[in-house]
C-alpha cells in the first residue's frame, strides 16, 4: 500500500503507528485536523488495491473545488 501511495502522491510522507491492538486507520494529516479516510474497524477488510489513491483523490477535488467557490 505504501508503494503505490507513494507512486500517486510524490510529496507523501507514510508513517506507521504501531499499537498493541488491531487497529488500521489510514488519517490524511493535512490542514487544521487530520481526517480518517479508511478505518478497518468501519469496514470490516482492509482497503483493496487503488482504493486509498481513490479516496484521497477525491478528498482533494473535494477540498480544493470548495475553497475555489
């Protein structure tokens, strides 16, 4: 996952938390508040191949049609 994350997002930075529970939260820390873009826990499965770079795409055609208005 992280490979094709960094392939899409050139300017990325990936870290990873490590805990003593079964949690897979995927966060996009950018602007006031980091945002949860996938959560296993809400999905029950992990994310599929494309799908973080789909979430995260639209994320910011999402953020950056609505600062424009």
């Amino acid at each position: 996952m992280s490979a094709e994350l960094e392939n899409n997002f050139k300017n990325i930075q990936i870290e990873l938390n490590k805990g003593s529970i079964r949690v897979f939260d995927i966060m996009l820390d950018e602007g006031p508040a980091p945002v949860l873009i996938f959560s296993k826990t809400i999905k029950n499965r992990f994310p599929k191949p494309g799908e973080l770079t789909e979430i995260i795409d639209q994320h910011y055609k999402a953020r950056y049609s609505s600062e424009g208005k």
